[in-house]
C-alpha cells in the first residue's frame, strides 16, 4: 500500500502539470477583462448606456446558469476515440476566437443587440472550456491530494494569464510610444493565447 501510494504520488510531474494547466491561462484573462473592462469600454467608447450594457450582461448571464447544468449532462454522455472532455476543449477554440474578436474589436456602430450575442457565443465557448477543463482534471487522477496539485496550478497560470492580459496594453505603449486604447489589444492577448494553451493541452496531456 505504501509502494502504491509513493507511486501515486510520483505519477504526476510538473511539465504534465504545467501542459494541463496551460488552457487556464486565457481563462484568467477573460476573468480580469469580460466583467470590468469590457462593459466600461461599450459605455465610453462605443456610446452604449450603462444601463443596455447591465441588461445585456445580465441576461447572458441568467441564460449561462442554465447553459452550464446542460453542457454538464452533454459532456457526460461524450463518447469518443479522443476521451469525453479533450473534444469539447478543442471545440470551444473557434467559438471563443470568433467571438472574442467579435467582442473585444466592435464595429464602430455597435448596439446593445450585437453585444448580447457576442456574449451569448463568448460565455458559450466559456462554459465549454471551463467545465471540459475542470472535469477533465477530475479524471487525470484520483486522488485527493494529487486533484489539489492539478487545481492549484490551474489557478496559478490563471492568475498569470490575468497579470498579463493586464500588462498587454502597458507593454504594447512602452514599445510602440502610442497610446492605445486597452481592451483590442487585451482582445489579441485572448484571441491568440485561447489556440496556442487550448491546443498544447488538448494534443500533449492524456486523458484517462
């Protein structure tokens, strides 16, 4: 039992943990800008009120609470040669390019319908990276132990996607000499770091 264990312990090691983790990354990028950034800059740069960007914030986020529970039963139910998680991961990489790019760099006469379903598709390609990366961190191993091993460094390359969808604009002014507006370029940080992470996990992490 002790031999078993001792194995179990070792049977994870920090590249494979940094490769599962890596999809995290854009996560947290969309957890530091979806709900802060992104509304303020529909209100000042666009010209939205405040009030067609709360209730479009607010529906899609009422129609996500019954998304969620419905894409859990869905990915339960996957059955395929790839695993039952890793095809909704790399599924929900041109869902959340399309509509990232769709959300971060509007149309200069975009209203309060056009965000809407820009959030619709965005929180939909969300939730199908988010739970297929968390249960499939469920399945990567057993154990209690090694399970807070595999989300500990899920949310810390979040947080390191969070400081650097941040830094984008800062390090974008420093090299460039041009004041930019934040939010497009913290929209390429998303747009190319969701295939690259997505990607590197889905095709060199195993799933059990």
């Amino acid at each position: 039992m002790a031999g078993a264990a001792d194995v179990s312990r070792a049977s994870i090691s920090g590249p494979r943990l940094a490769i599962f983790a890596a999809a995290g990354l854009p996560v947290g990028g969309y957890v530091a800008t979806l709900a802060v950034y992104l509304p303020n800059y529909y209100a000042r740069h666009l010209g939205l009120s405040l009030a067609a960007v709360g209730i479009a914030f607010t529906v899609v986020r009422i129609l996500d609470i019954l998304l969620d529970p419905a894409l859990g039963v869905v990915m339960d139910a996957t059955k395929t040669r790839f695993g039952r998680f890793r095809p909704w991961l790399i599924a929900s990489i041109p869902v959340l390019a399309i509509a990232t790019a769709a959300a971060y760099f509007p149309r200069p006469n975009a209203g309060a319908v056009y965000l809407t379903v820009c959030l619709l598709v965005l929180y939909a390609g969300y939730s199908m990276c988010v739970l297929a990366h968390a249960a499939w961190g469920t399945a990567l191993v057993h154990e209690y132990h090694q399970r807070s091993r595999v989300y500990g460094w899920i949310q810390a390359v979040g947080v390191v996607g969070a400081a650097g969808v941040l830094l984008a604009p800062i390090l974008f002014t420093l090299v460039t000499h041009k004041k930019v507006e934040p939010v497009p370029v913290m929209g390429w940080f998303l747009v190319i770091s969701v295939p690259l992470t997505f990607a590197l996990t889905g095709l060199f992490e195993r799933e059990p």
